[in-house]
C-alpha cells in the first residue's frame, strides 16, 4: 500500500497552529506532487448576533482571511508547489471543511491543527479538528505546535 496523497486540504485560521499545519501541508503536497488547497472558512454563524455591524465585519473577516492566503500561496510557490488553490467561504468549517470541501475537491488529506482561534467555541461545543477526524472520509493529519518550538513564522 503506498501512500500518496493527490488532492491535500489545509484549514487555515490565522492561528500558530494553522501556520504550523500549512508548513506540514506543503511539505506533503511537495513530495506527492499534490495540489494543495489552502481553505479559511469564516464562521458567520455569529455574525446575526452582532447584526448592526454583521456585514461590515464579514467583509473585514473576508478581506483578512483573502490577504493571509495570498502570503500562504506565495509561500507555497517558493517552496516549488505548481498547484495551489485557495478557497474562502463562509459557513460552518466544521461542516464545510470536512463534508462538502472535501467530495467537491476530491480531497485524500485533511491536514488543521489541533486548535485555532476560538478558544472559547473549542470549550463549549468541541474542536473544529475533532469534528474534522470525527466526519471525514479521507485521511486526517492533526498538527499539534509545541509550546517549547522556536516560531517561524510566515507572516
């Protein structure tokens, strides 16, 4: 049985450990010759919550999330990737990235870190990595940072 991987999926945050899950990804992606899809789900869930100022700030949120993959997309250039694509959309990530990004990209590699921005959701109603490995249908790479590593960071 060889492992390949054609088509990898990596969810960005903006987090350590998401930064941390892209530098695996394109390493990944570079030794199988993979596309690599960079995906930030903004989570807009909230964003009714917030409904005077909902719309201004899914713009915001979507204008940071496109300028963070634009940085990760040239980063993966520079590290010889030919095929990189990036995605941002909103919605649940929990839902989205695993079920319906990965049967539309045909996706065999999910790779997120073990937490990311929202703390708080993670405490409450679980991790977006766990409902990641809990319903997908390809292969899982959860990357963990740890807390001792020297920061390289991208951006």
């Amino acid at each position: 049985m060889t492992l390949k991987y054609s088509n990898i999926i990596v969810a960005v945050d903006g987090s350590d450990q998401a930064a941390d899950a892209f530098k695996k990804s394109v390493a990944i992606a570079a030794r199988n010759n993979a596309t690599l899809n960079l995906v930030s789900i903004i989570d807009n869930r909230s964003f009714g919550s917030i409904e005077a100022y909902g719309q201004a700030f899914a713009t915001e949120a979507k204008k940071a999330a496109e300028d963070l993959m634009k940085i990760y997309k040239e980063y993966a250039a520079d590290a010889g990737l030919d095929h990189v694509n990036v995605i941002v959309e909103t919605g649940s990530p929990k839902t989205k990235i695993p079920v319906e990004l990965t049967k539309r990209l045909n996706a065999d590699l999910i790779v997120c870190g073990a937490t990311g921005l929202n703390s708080a959701e993670r405490i409450l109603m679980g991790s977006v990595s766990e409902r990641i490995v809990r319903s997908a249908k390809c292969d899982v790479l959860i990357v963990r940072t740890s807390p001792d590593a020297a920061k390289d960071t991208i951006v």
